[in-house]
C-alpha cells in the first residue's frame, strides 16, 4: 500500500471510532446516536473499497 492509501485508511478508522462512541455515548439525542452509527456503516463500506474488496463494502452498505 502507498503512504496515501495507508493515512486515508487511518483518518477513516479513527473517525469510526469516534463515530463509534458517539454512537454508544450519545446521552443528548437518540437521533444523534443513529446518525453516527450510520456513519459507522458509512466508513466501513469506504474502508472495505479503499482495501479492493467491492463486493464486502456493498454488503456493508446494504445492512449497515
């Protein structure tokens, strides 16, 4: 993998986290914890194409 490959990887798993506990901590708005786990899926599905595997990001896409 290139370096860019490698920092775009790390930017999107370390927003994932956060959206992660955004998710899970969201105690103002239960709408704001479903915006975050769905930008979870959301970073997962860029995760899985920027790794070459199209077929896993459209399935993460679909369920979420």
């Amino acid at each position: 993998m290139s370096d860019l490959m490698i920092g775009m990887s790390l930017v999107l798993s370390a927003a994932m986290i956060v959206a992660a506990i955004m998710a899970t901590r969201g105690k103002r708005s239960l709408g704001i914890s479903i915006l975050a786990a769905g930008l979870v899926g959301l970073l997962a599905s860029v995760q899985f194409l920027l790794l070459d595997a199209p077929a896993v990001a459209m399935t993460e896409a679909a369920i979420g």
